[in-house]
C-alpha cells in the first residue's frame, strides 16, 4: 500500500526539484523549463512552507534574501590567510617562474599546472556546515578583507543564485566531500549586469560605478540583501579547503570536485605539463575576454599537486606554486581633437572627449568620457594632446592621462568649460560642495529629450514604440539629425545639435495630446505605427502610482524609492503635502532625498505639470497591497533591547503581517531579530547560520515582505 505524501516529505521533494533547476540554470547556464514553470514550483513551495512554517529551513530555495546585516559587517578570521598572488607581465617572467618551481622539487618528479582564468572580481570564501539528512549547508561567506580577517557577508553572499545554500548528501559523496569543507572563490558581475546597474543609477542621478569588479566589491558590502539580490552577482569556485588546508590531493582534482558539489566552475581550465604549453593557453585565452560576458585580468597558474604545493610553501604574501600572468591594459594612445559638451536629464554637463579613431580592446573608439571639469583639470589635457585611452570593465573608455610628445607641432587649445548650456542658453550652475555643472532651465529641450525618453523607457511607464528615435522626432528632429548626433550620445546624454522642424512635445504630458496626424507627418510612421503608439499611450495613463512618481524625475528617486513613497502615501497629493519631515520617516528615504522631493514640489512648474497629467487623463492610483500574509510562514526570535520597538510592539507588528514568534533559536528560525546586549540567542543564530536583522531591517522585511526578489 502507498501512502500520500507527507507535507515533509512535499516539501523536501520541491526544494530538490527547485534546487535542481536551479542548478542547471544558473551553474550550468541549461535551463530545462521555463521560468514560468519554475515560478510555479517555487510558489507552490513557498504556499507549502507558508502552512507549515515549522519546516522551514535556512538552506530552503524560498529563503535566499534575509535580513540586514547589523551595523556594517562582523570581522571574522579565516582559517588560513587569503593571500594575493605575485604577478607575471610576459612570457619570460612566466618561465622563469616555471625554472623555479622545476629548480625547488625533485628532477625525479614531474610537475603539471593548472591554468585558469584570472576572474576581476572579489575573492570571498564560503563555509559550509552539517545539514540535514547528512547534507552540507551554506553557513558563513567572508570577503577577503586584509587576507587574515575577512568581513562577513552571509547574508549577501546567500543571494547569489549560484551559490548553493546546501549541497546534498549524494552529491557530497559523489564528489567526495566531507559536510564541513570551506570553498573559496572569485564573486563577479556579469557585464549585462553591470551595464543595467549603471543605467538604474543614472536612472536616479548617481555616478555611475567605474567598472565591474568595483561594482561587484560594492554590491558585497551592501547593507540591504534585496539590492545585492537584483544586481545578479555570480561566483566561480576554485579552491576547497578543510580546517584550512587543501582537502583534496591536486588543483585539478579540486575543479572537478567543486563541479560535482554543484558550483560554478570555470569551464576555461586545464592542466597542462609544461610552460610553453601554459603560454599556449594564454594565446588562446586573451581574444576570449571580448566574448566572455564577464571580465577577466589575466591567466592564473597553478602547480596542480597539493604535496608539490606544499614544498614549494610560500614567500611574504604569495605562493611559490601559483603566479598571475596579467594581459596588458587594453589601453591605445590617440589624439584629442575637441570637447563635447552633453546635458543629462537631471541637467548635468558632461564634457566628452572626441578622439582620432583608435583599435583598443576589440572595438574602435572615437570617444572617451572626461566626466566633469575636476578630471579636465586633473589630467591636465588640452584639445590638440596626445593622450592614452583605456578601456577597462568600463563601459565608456577613459583617458588615463596625457602622453608627453617632443618636437610636436599640433596646435594645443585649453579646454573651456562653457559658461551657458550648449542647447539652450542658460547659465550653467555649479553647487557648492557639488564637482558638476548644471543647466538649471528646467524646460531645457536638451533636458526635455532625456525626460522624455526616461518616462516612456519600459521600467517606468512602459510605452512602447516611444525609444529615442521617436523622442528626437517628437522634438523636431530629423532621423538623420538623431544618428548624427547619437554618435556624441554614446554615453546616454541628449544630443547638442539643434532640431530642424518644430518640435510635438513641449513638456512630457504633452505625449498625451499626441494626434494621429502629428504622427503621420514624422518620418517611417504609417497608419499602423500612429495607431499602436496612440494604444499604448492610452494604455500607460493606467501605469500605477510608483510608476507616475518614478517617471517625473525627481533626482535621486529611483524605483525602490517611488515605489516606497507610493506605498507611504497611497496618493499623489498626499505625496505632495508631505514635508521632509514625513518624507525621511520612510525608511529608504534619507534627508538629500527627502530635500530634492521637497524641492521637486516647490516648483510651480512641476505641480503644474503633475496637474496636467492628471487633468489628462493619468489615474495615479496606488497598487492595492494584501496587508497580513507578507511574513506568513515564517518565525522570529526576538533578543535584546530594540532602539525604538518595545519587544510587545515588535511581536505585534511580527504577528499581525502573519508572522509568528518563537522564544528560542533552531534552524526552523527564519531570522533573529537582534538589538541592544543580544546575548546566547544571537550567538546560536550566526552559528545555526539563521539570518539575523536589526530593528530597521525588521521594518522593511514587514513592508515589503520576505519575497525572493
Ligand atoms: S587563486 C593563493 N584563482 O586574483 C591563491 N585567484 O591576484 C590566490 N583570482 O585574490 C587565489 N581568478 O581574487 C585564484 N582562478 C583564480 C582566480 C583568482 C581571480 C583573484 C583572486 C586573488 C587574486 C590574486
């Protein structure tokens, strides 16, 4: 006889399934269904759990995005120093490394190495612990920090999708790991990511990050886990250690292990016999680096057996049995032949550097940013200069500095900060205490074409077919005046030329006395065009209320930001009476936030605006939030004195958002919630690995729940 199903058992089964694809996703990059299909499980997971929340577990797929860390990070020590490497720049430092090694062991002994890629990253070490059923569970994740004493970033690293939160018993066996090991490994942010990334932050008027590996190492060091979950961090494994030494007898051995546990491995490794044979691999791995979607720094050599590691032992800082061999900067010298002056939407000047075309790192590039007057000064380069670019993880290329010429005749012209905006006239303005230039017309048409591509841009409100071409058109411009100047626009500012025709829009709402007619006079708009773009026009009045907040442009409000002011106020007037008081109250919202909210609304011209939206048709209305189940299925503990929440006062808010709230800390336990003199529960909790949040990362989990971002 067959008997059902214990819910038990359900749910270990799911959490297998959803581990599964989750492995074939995001470790093997072949997914085998849909992402529907695993939303579908995991909700079903997630209902299961949420009826029986005495079975969730820490290593369960629903609980990847926990808490806050308290104030900053805990310093941890690791169990054997993260040591850097020494590096080699050519193919003779490499073989005399090779010489040394040979020199140091045994003529009787052969010697292989294994070449890897050298990822540009962070290297952060994960340690696991027994779990159930003879499993090993994610139980810390600690950043390099100065090679001894590492930061602790659990509950960032447990975001990381290819990271797994347990590694079962089979696959332990399978690859022959003991349930306590430790992995160390490089965390990196994919290219793709890196560029969305840097669009949300402009998107809110932030500098942009300088290249992915600071990116990375910023986002591991974030004190929010829901942002470190939507910036897609991923991690290639490359050591496994056990109480601090290597656990098994060869690096390549180890590769294959770590494959077998279910982490990511580089799939660029081999093991090769000889040096030349180890340059043969750097030949081939250099061109790599423009189609890899992540960067890479160089090749990293290691002698592939443990015992041989062993002798050969270490110098101050570095192996003797591992070197890096860095691939040359992508870097090329060209001249500067002008500055070009761009206005971001906020009204930012940026000047950009025109530059002779040159070859650097796979693509020709005839611009590079200078960002701001400071740089411009800093590097000290003038029109007419000889000057090296380079072309890191960024995006945009930089100038590193001015290349010294002797006996050159070029003309050389100081570069001149404009005193008035290149588009439309005004004098620029510089803040105190701020390096950037500002056009502050705010009806600028320059300005103008950025806001109007950021409000109908998908994230915001999502009307499509209204991309930049469009938005030029709609300004006045031809479709050849918008390619001529797209060619400056490279870094996402509007154009400097000035528009031939007289221009739709004058103002965003007027995007909604847009006439089919108007439309059919611009350039590749038919009937059909004029008509789905009216639709969704039309359709985009409904866009909720966090939408609308976000598409106003109101600097440093971003998504997040919008959308917690929707949920705060629930109406766009309520929005608009709010004092910077009642602003900073919400927990995203700090005082610079709150003052350019404030100073949003005081200008006529954007109430003016708001009104004319609504009169035109716009609904504002605040997405309707389910209250009660947002921490259904899960329990607290709750320890020490809170700053501001009495312990009754924290139970009830736990509770009446379906919570539940438990007296002692067990791997059940979701989170610990931990304040003033925590004692033995918060102990328990960081070795149990249960997430553990102060009072105001506990007042963001009850606002907007415990969701898997
Ligand atoms: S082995 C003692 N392997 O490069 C051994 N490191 O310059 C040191 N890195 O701190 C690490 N990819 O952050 C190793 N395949 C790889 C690597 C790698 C990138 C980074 C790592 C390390 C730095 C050393």
């Amino acid at each position: 006889m067959r008997t059902a199903p214990t819910p038990g058992q359900q749910i270990e089964a799911l959490r297998d399934e959803l581990r599964h694809h989750e492995h074939l996703y995001y470790v093997l990059d072949e997914p085998k269904i849909t992402d529907a299909e695993y939303d579908k499980l995991m909700n079903r997971l997630k209902k299961l759990e949420a009826e029986h929340p005495a079975l969730i577990t820490p290593d369960s797929p629903t609980q990847r995005v926990g808490g806050k860390p308290r104030e900053g990070f805990v310093k941890t020590p690791h169990s054997r120093p993260m040591l850097s490497l020494d590096n080699a720049y050519n193919e003779d430092e490499l073989r005399a490394w090779g010489q040394r090694v040979r020199d140091a062991l045994p003529a009787s002994e052969s010697v292989q190495f294994v070449c890897e890629l050298k990822l540009d990253g962070l290297s952060v070490a994960l340690h696991y612990g027994p779990g159930s059923h003879g499993s090993a569970q994610l139980v810390r994740g600690l950043t390099r920090g100065d090679g001894t004493i590492g930061e602790d970033v659990t509950t960032n690293v447990r975001t990381i999708r290819s990271v797994p939160l347990s590694v079962s018993a089979a696959k332990l066996k399978a690859a022959g790991l003991p349930q306590s090991f430790e992995v160390r490994g490089e965390v990196v942010l994919p290219q793709a990511a890196f560029v969305k990334m840097n669009e949300d932050r402009v998107a809110q008027g932030l500098a942009p990050a300088v290249n992915p590996r600071n990116a990375a190492a910023g986002t591991i060091r974030t004190l929010e886990p829901n942002i470190v979950a939507q910036r897609r961090l991923d991690y290639y494994a490359y050591f496994l250690l056990e109480n601090g030494e290597m656990l098994l007898p060869a690096q390549s051995a180890t590769l294959d292990a770590l494959r077998a546990a279910g982490f990511r491995v580089n799939q660029h490794a081999r093991t090769v016999a000889n040096i030349e044979n180890v340059i043969g691999f750097i030949q081939e791995a250099e061109p790599l680096r423009e189609t890899l979607g992540y960067e890479i720094d160089g090749v990293v050599i290691k002698v592939d057996s443990t015992a041989q590691q062993r002798r050969l032992g270490f110098t101050g800082k570095a192996p003797r049995w591992a070197i890096a061999y860095k691939f040359p900067a992508r870097a090329a010298t060209t001249r500067l032949e002008d500055v070009l002056f761009q206005v971001g939407r906020t009204g930012k000047l940026t000047p950009v550097a025109a530059l002779a075309p040159v070859f650097v790192g796979g693509t020709t590039v005839t611009r590079a940013t200078l960002h701001n007057a400071d740089e411009i000064e800093r590097l000290g380069v003038r029109i007419g200069d000889l000057v090296e670019v380079e072309r890191g993880g960024d995006v945009i290329p930089k100038i590193t500095h001015v290349v010294e010429e002797k006996g050159s005749k070029t003309p050389r012209h100081k570069i001149t900060f404009p005193a008035e905006c290149p588009r439309c006239k005004t004098p620029l303005v510089r803040e105190e205490g701020e390096v950037d230039w500002r056009c502050v017309n705010a009806s600028c048409p320059a300005r103008l074409e950025e806001e109007l591509r950021h409000f109908a841009s998908r994230g915001v409100m999502n009307i499509e077919g209204l991309g930049e071409v469009l938005v030029a058109q709609l300004l006045g411009h031809s479709i050849a005046e918008h390619e001529a100047d797209d060619a400056l626009g490279e870094n996402g500012d509007a154009p400097t030329g000035a528009p031939t025709r007289k221009a739709l829009v004058h103002s965003v709402a007027d995007i909604y006395t847009l006439k089919k007619e108007d439309l059919l006079t611009l350039e590749r708009i038919g009937e059909k065009s004029a008509d789905s773009l009216l639709e969704q026009i039309e359709r985009s009045k409904q866009q909720p209320l966090n939408r609308v907040i976000l598409g106003l442009g109101i600097r440093h409000v971003g998504e997040r930001t919008a959308q917690a002011l929707a949920d705060e106020f629930g109406s766009m007037d309520a929005l608009i009476a709010a004092s910077a008081d009642d602003l900073t109250r919400i927990n995203d919202v700090g005082p610079k936030v709150a003052e350019a909210i404030r100073e949003y609304f005081d200008n006529k011209r954007n109430l003016d605006l708001v009104k004319r939206l609504r009169t035109e048709g716009l609904t504002f209305t605040a997405e309707k939030r389910v209250r009660g189940t947002k921490l259904e299925g899960l329990t607290f503990v709750l320890t020490g004195t809170l700053p501001n929440l009495t312990r009754e006062a924290a139970k009830e808010k736990i509770e009446s958002a379906g919570g539940k709230v438990s007296g002692s800390v067990s791997k059940k336990t979701s989170y610990v919630v931990a304040g003033e003199e925590a004692g033995s529960k918060l102990d328990k909790a960081n070795s149990l690995g249960v997430p553990v949040l102060d009072e105001a990362a506990l007042l963001r989990l009850l606002e907007h729940g415990a969701e898997v971002a």
